[in-house]
C-alpha cells in the first residue's frame, strides 16, 4: 500500500504526451502526490477522459511515464476480470514494442455520477474494477503503484488508506490552468481539447427536424444511386459523379474559414452542403473503390477541408443510416494521423469500429496509428495510385484524339467510312466501366420497410 504522508512516490513526466508544437516540448515535471497526478491526467492525454480505464506504464527507478492506455469503463462488471486481464497484456505488449517492458504501472478511472449517484458512490461501485486491474498487473508482474478514481471533480485514491492525505470524502481536482503540469504543458505548447465526449460530438448525427430532412435524402439517394453501384456498367459513372461532387463542396469549405469554437465551426460547416449532396456522396462512399480514392486528399492544403468535410459527413449519416457513417469517420480519422493529429485519428478510427467492428480499413489503421507506425509509406501508395490514373488518363485522351483526327482528315466515302467511324466511337478496352473486374465493392441500401439491407461477408466495403 501507498503511504503519501509518509514517502510519496515521484512520477517523472514529459510534457509532450499529445504532440506539443512549442519550442519546449521536452519540458520534464516530476509529480509527488495523488493531487498532481490527478491533476496531470489530461495533459498526459491531451483530453479530459470521462468514463475511461486509463493505464500508464512506469519505467525505471524515476517512475518515468510510458505507454498510455485507455478504454470505456465495460457496463457489465462482469466482464471486468476478463478485461482487465487483456488490458495488462496490451499494455506489456505495446511496451515491449517500445523496447522497455514497465517496470510499474498507474491506474485511473474517470466516471462522472449517473443521475441520483454520488461521486463516493461511483468509487465503491468501481473499487472491484481497481482490485481486479490490480491483480491482473500483478499476474505480469507490474506492480501498481497508484490507482486513482476520478468524479464530479474529486479523487480518491484505492491505494492509500491514510485519511490525512487521502480523506473519505475524496479530494477536490485543483482548478484547472493552477498546476505546475499545466504550466509546463502551456510553457510546452500543448493544446487541451476538451473531454473525451465533447471530441466525440463532432461526429455524431444530426437530431430534429434536420435528422428527417437527411433521412428523406438518404432514402432518395440509395434508391437512385445503389442499383448504378451494383451495375458494373454504371459503377465507374458513380465514382467520377460522387468524387467531382466532393470535389465542388470540398472547395467551398476552402473558401470559408471556421469560427474559433468548435461547435460553431461544426455547426457552420453543416452550412455548407445540402441534405442531397450529403446523401449522394455519403451513399458513394459506400462503394470501396470510391472511398479510397477520397482518401487521396490527405496532405498539405487538403487537410483543413477534408476533415472538415468528412465530420461535417458523418453527422450527416443520421439513423437509420448510422453505419453508413463508418466510410467519413474513418477517412477523417486517415486524414487527421495523415497530418500528424494522432489524439483526433485516435477518436475517429475508434467511433468508425464502433460503428462497424468489421470494417477492415479502420481497422487496419487503428493499429497501425496505435502502434505508432509512420503514414508516409500509405501517402505514397496513394500518390502512386493517382499519379497512375492520371497517366492512363491522358493516355487515353491522346489516343482519342490521335483517332478524331486521323478520321476528320481521311474522312472517307462508301462503305468503309462507316466502318472507319465505328471504331473510331468505340470505348478502349481498358476503360471499361467498372475496371477490369467490376465494382470493388457494394453499397448498402434500405428496404422499403425501412430496414437496412443485409449485407453478406464479400458485400461489406473493407
């Protein structure tokens, strides 16, 4: 057991845990007490995590800060020994991916009361999940050295039964912007975003009477749009109609600049496409082809729009559409680690699998995000695909010409020129409608009934 009052543990921390961009990034704080570590929490997320497990891992004889870990508190206590045990073989294994297995690990859990509740009585009702994390780090040998739960604004420490530093009553949080972690994080240049639920927000569908307007323009669009999909002689006209459609709205959000708050920003960015364009681009994206072309705009001038677009998109995927939302949420979060933005990748790619457990391109970039592997090798597989088509492109385009010309200029009487002019209109063979096996991937629809389709294993868009 922990003993503040009698020899509190130093936890050595940098002030870099969410990617400042100031010119002290490498600042160091040592915390001494439960109150600074409370307190520090945030700042080692870059977000304030309402209901949330967090796990950090310790090293050397300094308690120096590692690998962060966080997940939603499981509703079923149930399930709590099961899933403490796979949080501490995550965290060893991530750790060991690092290079340095934790020589100990800190523990917190953050949940606000529910209604009627009390923040004491959320610390006795998770008290069996800090005992079985515990055990469960105990069982890989990493030892706890704190566990911390955090409500309505106080904490209380499960280590430490001394009422003198740790009282029964819980501790109040320290007024936020007051502590030497937040000094050291503005002295960093470190940006809060907020709680967890807040950054989640943004991508949340739209209620009310706007909800129903974008339900109407769901159903019109799957009806026009997903039997052209399913046509393999359609499908390629889908592609192009969808992406010239991001294109023209994607430049409207260059052209106007997002007020400073983030929900007025979201909110004017709702402005700026109708319920008929959404639904159109949003039934698109549903095709696999399509969606991995949109992630082309992932760089530079792009990014400011894209995202913005694509959380302006996901909101727009209102019940019973919501798994539609799946595709935009996972191209913002692409596009937010494409720029370096891991905390928001982290959100989106989370929300996106949430939405879909399925879906093989969150998946694949929520580990490769979490395991902190570099996104350039992607960036130019996808500039490599783009530069490809352009070429073909204006290929093909040269060799129609080639052909208009050598027509107008022979231009020939008789039975041949008929021959001569039916060759001349005819597609080239690579430029098949579809590509050479057809579309890529099928796009969900609804039944008249109002239920969605069902979709089989080879149907589900990757």
């Amino acid at each position: 057991m922990t003993k503040h009052s009698d020899s509190p543990h130093p936890f050595s921390s940098s002030a870099d845990a969410s990617g400042p961009t100031g010119p002290h990034a490498e600042q160091e704080v040592t915390l001494r007490s439960p109150a600074e570590l409370a307190d520090a929490l945030p700042y080692l997320l870059g977000f304030v995590p309402d209901d949330s497990v967090v796990m950090v891992a310790l090293h050397g004889a300094r308690g120096r800060f590692g690998g962060r870990l966080r997940l939603g508190i499981p509703h079923t206590s149930e399930e709590w020994p099961e899933i403490c045990d796979q949080l501490a073989e995550t965290l060893v294994t991530g750790s060991n991916k690092r290079g340095a297995r934790p020589d100990g690990v800190v523990l917190f859990l953050c949940q606000d009361p529910a209604p009627g509740e009390t923040a004491r009585e959320v610390m006795e009702r998770l008290r069996p999940l800090a005992r079985s994390l515990r055990d469960a780090c105990g069982r890989f040998a990493m030892p706890v050295h704190e566990a911390l739960c955090i409500s309505d604004r106080r904490f209380w420490s499960y280590c430490c039964p001394d009422p003198r530093c740790c009282p029964a009553d819980g501790t109040p949080l320290a007024t936020p912007g007051t502590s030497v972690m937040a000094a050291a994080a503005t002295y960093a240049g470190m940006e809060m975003r907020g709680s967890l639920s807040q950054l989640e927000a943004r991508f949340a569908p739209l209620t009310g009477a706007r909800a129903e307007e974008q339900t109407q323009a769901l159903d019109a669009a799957a009806m026009a749009l997903v039997p052209r999909i399913l046509r393999g002689a359609d499908c390629e006209t889908v592609r192009r109609e969808t992406l010239d459609l991001v294109r023209s709205v994607m430049g409207r959000f260059h052209e106007t600049a997002a007020p400073g708050g983030r929900p007025e920003a979201d909110a004017r960015d709702d402005t700026l496409l109708t319920a008929q364009e959404a639904a159109a681009i949003i039934i698109g994206l549903q095709d696999r082809v399509t969606r991995d072309r949109a992630a082309e705009w992932m760089e530079g001038p792009d990014v400011p729009a894209a995202l913005r677009l694509w959380r302006a998109l996901a909101r727009r995927c209102v019940p019973p559409y919501a798994e539609h939302a799946a595709a935009p949420v996972t191209l913002a979060g692409w596009v937010a680690w494409s720029a370096g933005d891991k905390l928001e990748a982290r959100v989106a790619l989370g929300r996106a699998l949430r939405l879909d457990p399925e879906y093989l391109f969150a998946q694949l970039l929520h580990r490769a995000c979490n395991e902190g592997l570099d996104p350039e090798p992607l960036r130019r597989c996808l500039r490599a695909e783009q530069a490809d088509r352009a070429l073909r492109q204006a290929v093909e385009d040269e060799e129609s010409r080639g052909i208009a010309a050598e027509a107008g200029a022979d231009a020939p009487s008789g039975p041949g020129a008929t021959r001569r002019r039916s060759r001349a209109g005819r597609p080239a063979a690579n430029t098949r409608p579809g590509g050479p096996t057809g579309p890529a991937g099928r796009a969900r629809t609804r039944r008249a009934g109002g239920q969605q389709g069902a979709r089989s294993g080879q149907d589900r868009p990757q």
